[in-house]
C-alpha cells in the first residue's frame, strides 16, 4: 500500500504544467522536501518490510534447519532403533534357527538311536529265537530233560553193584574155605530145606526187580547149587600122608577155581536184578512204567529195559521226536547213542561171562 500511495503522488507531481511551479519555488521545495520524505519514509517502510522479511526467513530457515536437524535425528533414532531392532530380529531368528537345528539334530540322533535300539532288538529277538532253538525246552535232550537227577543216581548204582559184586565173592570164598562156618550142619540144612521161597530160583529168572529177601536168598542158593559140598583144606599132616592126599586137595583147589568163576557170572545176573539204583521223583516223568524195588529203588534191568523196549512202546516219545528242534534231535542222538554204548559194554560182559562158562566146561570135560 505504502508503495502505491508513493508512485501515485510522483505521477501527479510530474503532470502539472511548469509554469505553475515556476513562480512558487519555496512550494516546489515544500513539495520536494515532502516527497523526499515520503520517499525516505516508503523506502525505510520498505526496508522495514524486507528485513522483518528476511528476519522471518531466517527463522523460517533456522526452524527449518532444526526440523531437518530433528527429522534427521528422529530418522536416525529410527534408523538406530530399526538397526537395533532388525539385529535383535537377527539374533532371534539366529538363536531360533540354531535352537532347530540342535532340535533336529537331537531329533535326528533320537531317531538313529532309536532305528539303533530297533535293529538291536531285532538282533537280539534273532539271537533269542536261535538261542531257543540251541537251548529251550524244545531242544533238550528228551531222556535228559525228563530225568535231569540220573546221572548221579546211576553213579550211586553203578557203585553200589560194584560193591555188592565185591560182597558175593567174599561170602563165595568163605563158603568154599570155611564150610564148617556156615550153614552146614545138618539142622542148617533142615532150616533151609523148609523154606519153599528159599529154593525158588524163578525170580532170577524172570522178575527185572528183587527185593533185598530174595537177593540175599538167591545168593546164599547159588553158593549151594555152585558148591553144595565144599571140601576143606587139607592140613599139612594130611598132605605129607601121600600122593593121593595131595591129588584130593589139588581137586578141591581146581574145583574151588571154578566154582569162583561160574559164581562170579550167575552173581553178575544177580546184581543186575537188585535193587541198587536210587530214584526220585524225576524219575517218575517217564515214558513208562517202573516198578520201583524195596526204598524206592531200581535195578539196571529195570533201567536198560526201558531206555529201549519202553521207548520203543511209548507214542508220547515219538511225539516228542517230531516236535523237537534239530539241536534237540542232536542231543537225544547222543544221549541214546550213550545208552547203547553202555548196553554194548553190559553184551560185551555177558559175551566174556559166556566164554568163562565154555572154558569151564571144556576144563571140566578135559579132566573127566
């Protein structure tokens, strides 16, 4: 406005003729000093204007200036905060991808280890499945594992005949020795002709089992039947008699020598037929059917007869032959192959015995 008012009033001053100022110069000044003032005053309005101008741009710049300086502070504070942020997300997704990663790798090795522990069960169910048929109850030794307690109780037998053997050929001995220390007398003997079961030679014979009566009776008639009359020996009076006493007591030494034999074949039988083999209830878990003896005991005939014949007559044993594993086959094989190689000592005995009594007889003959 104050611009306006300055050139308006120029204008009008310099379109008034000359020479109505001409002849007013003291107005002219007057008008001029005015106008300078007028001037000078717009001028200094202006520069007013311009500086309060400029004073304002240049707090608009300095507000600028400390907005941009607080934009950027603010845009770096973001920055940092995002910076610090994203590193924080980092090491998150960092920590999170290494917890995974120890997760899978323990999984993994849970996993190894368990397809591991599997493979080991599995060798272990192979292994027990091979073991069952190596050593469970289907590839036992059938004989085995029905009478697990023979072993010892055979033992005991095998001794105890041994012994009973030794106790025969020690009464034979006295028998023939020292007749007049046994029964021998002719009320003995009337004792003896009494008793009917005394004679009776059958049970050797026939029954597997005697009881201890009867092996002692039976004995006693196989002294008799061996040696009814047995000689005594002569002194050396009687020998230094002659020649013919001397014959009589090398006859009585001859038929003492095979009295002692053939007794010692027929006492055999007789061991074989006491009852001398301790049992007990394992050896009731059988195919068959013993008859026990006096105390529970068996003999070897009894015994022999039926790891054979009663075998043999037994279908549960054949049952068993067929439902066990080829180790169980292998170990029966070997028990019963033990069997018949004690079966083949005991015929190689009896063979023995045979060819005792043949030589006896052929003796006998000789020196008839």
């Amino acid at each position: 406005m104050n611009k306006i008012t300055l050139c308006a009033s120029l204008l009008i001053m310099f379109s008034l003729p000359q020479r109505v100022y001409a002849s007013c110069d003291a107005c002219a000044k007057a008008a001029l000093d005015a106008a300078s003032a007028a001037i000078q005053s717009s001028v200094g309005a202006t520069t007013n204007v311009v500086t309060t101008n400029g004073q304002a741009i240049e707090a608009m710049n300095t507000s600028v200036q400390t907005g941009t300086q607080t934009l950027t502070s603010s845009l770096q504070l973001l920055n940092q905060k995002e910076i610090t942020a994203l590193d924080g997300v980092a090491k998150t997704i960092t920590l999170k991808l290494e917890q995974l990663s120890a997760e899978e790798e323990r999984s993994t090795d849970h996993l190894i280890s368990a397809i591991q522990q599997i493979e080991k069960d599995l060798r272990i169910a192979d292994v027990t499945m091979e073991n069952s048929k190596i050593v469970g109850p289907r590839s036992q030794t059938l004989s085995g594992d029905i009478n697990t307690a023979r072993a010892q109780d055979l033992m005991t037998g095998f001794a105890n005949r041994k012994e009973l053997k030794k106790l025969f050929g020690k009464n034979m001995d006295t028998w023939l020795n020292n007749p007049s220390n046994l029964a021998t007398s002719e009320s003995e003997k009337a004792v003896l002709l009494a008793k009917d079961e005394f004679w009776d030679i059958l049970p050797l014979l026939q029954k597997d089992v005697l009881t201890n009566e009867e092996t002692n009776n039976i004995h006693v008639l196989l002294q008799l039947l061996i040696e009814p009359q047995p000689k005594k020996r002569a002194t050396p009076n009687e020998l230094a008699e002659g020649e013919t006493a001397i014959n009589t007591e090398l006859n009585r030494l001859k038929q003492n020598a095979i009295a002692r034999v053939s007794h010692d074949v027929l006492a055999s039988i007789l061991a074989d037929k006491a009852p001398i083999i301790p049992t007990n209830e394992s050896w009731m878990k059988s195919y068959f059917t013993l008859d026990k003896g006096e105390d529970d005991n068996i003999s070897f005939t009894q015994f022999y007869e039926a790891e054979t014949v009663g075998k043999l007559l037994s279908p549960d044993w054949f049952l068993d032959i067929k439902t066990r594993t080829e180790a169980g086959l292998l170990r029966e094989q070997i028990y019963q192959t033990n069997t018949s190689n004690a079966l083949l000592s005991e015929i190689l005995k009896a063979e023995r015995n045979e060819t005792k009594l043949l030589s006896l007889s052929v003796l006998q003959r000789t020196s008839m």
